[in-house]
C-alpha cells in the first residue's frame, strides 16, 4: 500500500501549501516546518491544491493588470502635460515632459514583452561555438557521409540572414 504524503498529514499543511503557491524555496520551508525537500517537491508535484494555484495565479494577474493601468495613468497625464507646455510654448517643460513620455512608452513595451532589456548574443562566431563546431566535424571524420551533412547542415543553419 502507498504511503501517505508526508506534507498532506503535516499540522501545518495550509502554511506550507501557501508557501509553495507564493514560491518560497523549498529550503526555507523545509527547514521552518521540519520537513524533506524531497517530500516538498513531491507534495507540490502530485498534491498541491490546484485552486491554491489558480487564485495565486489570478492574484498575480491581477496586480500585473494595475501596474499596467498605472503606467497607462501616468503615460496620459504626461501627454496632457506634454500638450499643455507646447501650447504655452514652454519648451523645458515639454522637453521633459518628452522625456516622461518616452519612458511611460517603454516601460509599457517592457510590461508587454515588445522591449527586452537583456543583450542579444550570437553564439554563431564565439570561441566556443567554433570549438563545439569543430570537435563535432572532427569526432565525424571516420564517416565522411555523415561528415559532410553535418557540415552542409551547420552552413546552412548558420548562414547570415538563416533563422
């Protein structure tokens, strides 16, 4: 016969299961409730409630929704600033104003995944690649055959312009 979830007969079951929805490391929880990693990632795997997860979920959403709406907020009183120094023909003001606007509008392209922060790398031309590329060709070398489609392949995957 089975044995019975550890986490699931826990006194603290309801603490820990909050846990886990919110995504406090299972070391953390482990140690304050005195329980196994293991058992946790068990229990979250197999038993964690998944209405616990849902509403942790929409909670989520739902503040995701109200910065949006702030970042909106503070993109239109901008513009109506923007608006107002250009009709005084205030131009500091409304080039800082400019300056709000633009960083309303990409924050907005951030939050909506258009804008990435993080640096694009081409691994195509690092040192590593060329040794991968290479170690690849040569473990190939006693099957010319196989050889020279791996190689056809890699040029045509990895020509300018080739997603």
């Amino acid at each position: 016969m089975p044995r019975t979830c550890t986490i699931c007969r826990h006194d603290a079951r309801a603490d820990i299961d909050k846990a886990l929805v919110v995504r406090t490391p299972f070391r953390d929880i482990a140690r304050q409730h005195g329980v196994s990693k293991d058992a946790l990632l068990r229990h979250h795997d197999d038993h964690l409630p998944a209405s616990l997860v849902r509403a942790q979920r929409a909670r989520e959403a739902a503040q995701a929704d109200e910065l949006l709406a702030q970042v909106c907020d503070l993109r239109d009183r901008a513009e109506r600033i923007l608006d107002a120094t250009e009709a005084d023909e205030n131009w500091p003001a409304a080039t800082g104003a400019i300056r709000e606007m633009r960083a309303c509008l990409e924050l907005l392209g951030k939050l909506a995944g258009q804008l990435q922060d993080a640096p694009t790398v081409n691994i195509i031309m690092s040192a590593e690649w060329l040794a991968v590329q290479t170690g690849i060709l040569a473990a190939l070398k006693p099957y010319p055959d196989a050889r020279l489609a791996v190689a056809a392949s890699l040029e045509t995957h990895h020509a300018p312009g080739h997603a």
